[in-house]
C-alpha cells in the first residue's frame, strides 16, 4: 500500500468563522491517502465533508479523525474514525465536535482498486444553530436493528402465547 503524507494543496487554517473548501480534482493511487488537518479552538464545531470521484470506481471513502488517531493511522495501525463514509462514487458526513483539538480529514482509496480521480469538499462552522442530525456508524446501526428485532419479536412471541392460551380456555 503506498502511504503518502502529503498535505492536500487547499489545506486551510481554521479561523474562528470557520472555514470552506472546494477543492481541485487530484489523482489518488491505488491504496493511497490525502489529508486535510484542521484544528478546532472553539468548540461546538460542525464539519461537513463531502467527495466526488470524478473518473474511476467506487473505491474511495473519506474518515474524520482526532489527530492521536491519525497518527496510528499512519503507523497503520488500528485507529477509530469519528465518522467515516462508506466506499463508493459519492459521500459525505456532517460531524458535530465538541472537544477542541487537532482533526484530520482522510480521503482513502482502496488497495485493490485502480487509480481514481477524485475532488473533495468540506466546510467548518464554529458557530452551528440549532440542532443537528446526526447518525450512527453502520455497525452500530446494524446492532440497534439487531436488538430492536430480538425485543419486537419476544414480545410478539410471549403475547401470542398468551393470547392461544387465553382462547383455549
């Protein structure tokens, strides 16, 4: 896998307003990486992160993470994304950050797919109104509909059971 350390081109300092970027088209290799760090001093802060693959598959993902899991990143070593999109053509997450720090934003291309073309997009707000929508990582997703399907089914199971015995009667 090549690893690239190199720092995408519209790479911005955070200001307190926030800050917005739509940048140029780059090529991304097969199993490699572009980064963009940012840092938050004024927490609450919302990040909206989106990509684009202009000529290529659907191998490429984008993650947001603090910079201590970055750097295990770059060791390749096991790292948790705060937010991470799923592979494909298209995607995009909108983050909330509360704690102030250090954040990158990593755009992955998978190691077994051809090189892409590919533009990314992102925009920090300082001051987010109101709430926001936010959404859970697929693995938790799957297991709240796990968990939720084992309860719905119990109870529809223990209340018919109760009901056949209450017919029988």
């Amino acid at each position: 896998m090549i690893r690239t350390s190199a720092i995408l081109a519209f790479a911005l300092v955070t200001s307190a307003f926030g800050q917005q970027e739509s940048g140029q088209p780059f090529l991304l290799a097969p199993g490699d990486y572009r980064w963009v760090p940012f840092t938050i001093r004024q927490p609450p802060a919302e990040v909206d992160c989106s990509f684009e693959v202009i000529k290529g598959g659907g191998s490429v993902h984008v993650e947001l993470m603090p910079s201590s899991e970055f750097r295990l990143f770059e060791r390749g070593r096991e790292h948790d994304a705060m937010t991470r999109t799923p592979d494909g053509h298209t995607g995009e997450f909108r983050q909330m950050i509360a704690e102030p720090g250090r954040y990158a934003i990593v755009l992955m291309n998978r190691a077994d797919a051809p090189a892409v073309t590919v533009a990314l997009h992102f925009a920090t707000n300082m001051n987010p109104t109101g709430g926001m929508a936010r959404t859970l990582s697929p693995t938790r997703q799957l297991t709240v509909i796990l968990i939720s399907m084992f309860v719905f089914f119990t109870v529809v199971t223990w209340s018919a059971r109760r009901l056949i015995r209450a017919v029988r009667l």
